[in-house]
C-alpha cells in the first residue's frame, strides 16, 4: 500500500467520500490529490427562495408572454428603488429574484449578492439588493406561501438600524388581500 492519502489506494470508501462531497454544493474543491481548498459558497442565492438550482427565481409565468415582458423589466431596470418607495404600502402580487455581483467602487473587491425585484399588482416593478428584505422575504414566504399572491401580499418597506449602527430595509407585513375597511362608527342619536 502507499503512503496515506493517496486516492488510488482508497478504492470504494473514496468513492463514497467522493459522492458525499458532490453533495455539499461544490462547496469544497476536490480532486484525485485530496481537497484542495474550500470555496465559500454566499451566504444567500437567488434560489434559496424558492430552492430552486439556478441563479433566478420567479413566480412569473416563463410561458407567459405578459409576465415575459415584466420579468425583461425586472432583470434590466425597475420601475423604481426600495428608497423611492419607503414607508409606503405595497400589495404585491409576484417576486423575482436573481443573483448579482456587487462590485466595491473603491476596492474593487466583488460581493455576490441577490437582487429582488417586487412585482405590485398594478405590474410596477421595485428593485433592491437588501439583505435586510430578502430575509424578510424568506421569513413571511415561510409563513404565507410562495407567491403569486392573487389577492396580494400586503407590505410596507422600512428602514431599521442593525446591531452595529448601520441601516438596513426590511419588508413590514402587513397582511393579505385588500387593506381591511375601517369599522364604522355609530353616531349617537
């Protein structure tokens, strides 16, 4: 036998090996030598909303030749940004996200990113690359379902201090369907 490590003397327990690490998402690099070193998956993907396995998720209809034109407008410009539309209600109906690459202007340094663009029920597209929103996402989606929401999923975009002082979004849910009418009162006679 040869000397320890050696990927030839392993035989099927390196396969097995082999097999369980294909699964870790190509987290690791190996080769016949041995792991050669670990590659950082981001902490989120595009996928990871709907745990899909490319870098776009959708709850538009690929098929359909309206939603084909909204998701064009969703991966190219958004009608408007997170900041254009803080505090305000939103009822959204669809969601795309898609993964990006944030590039550091002044060191140039590449962050992979993902970049959600909400679809409102009017078809009004609002982009944003906020962890703080895509985790919120996540959590109501956990909670609601995935969209399409037909009747609309009732949301408002705000800013919150983190932690460590700096400012990230959030999506506020505020329900389902249309906004619940004010009771009213009865006058006195």
């Amino acid at each position: 036998m040869g000397p320890p490590g050696n990927a030839n003397n392993l035989g099927p327990c390196f396969s097995l090996v082999m097999e369980i690490l294909a699964m870790l998402e190509n987290q690791l690099q190996v080769s016949a030598d041995g792991v050669k070193e670990l590659a950082v998956r981001p902490a989120v993907l595009a996928s990871d909303l709907g745990n899909g396995s490319s870098g776009l998720w959708t709850s538009l209809d690929r098929s359909n030749p309206e939603h084909q034109g909204i998701m064009v407008r969703c991966l190219g410009t958004a009608d408007k940004r997170s900041d254009d539309v803080l505090n305000t209600i939103l009822t959204i109906k669809h969601v795309l996200a898609h993964n990006v690459d944030l590039v550091d202007s002044s060191t140039g340094e590449v962050t992979p990113s993902v970049r959600i663009v909400l679809v409102t029920m009017e078809g009004e597209t609002i982009g944003t690359v906020s962890k703080g929103i895509f985790s919120s996402l996540q959590s109501i989606t956990s909670i609601v379902g995935l969209p399409p929401y037909e009747s609309g999923l009732r949301v408002r975009i705000k800013p919150v201090a983190t932690r460590n002082g700096y400012r990230t979004l959030v999506l506020e849910f505020l329900g389902i369907g249309a906004p619940a009418k004010e009771a009213k009162t009865k006058e006195p006679k």
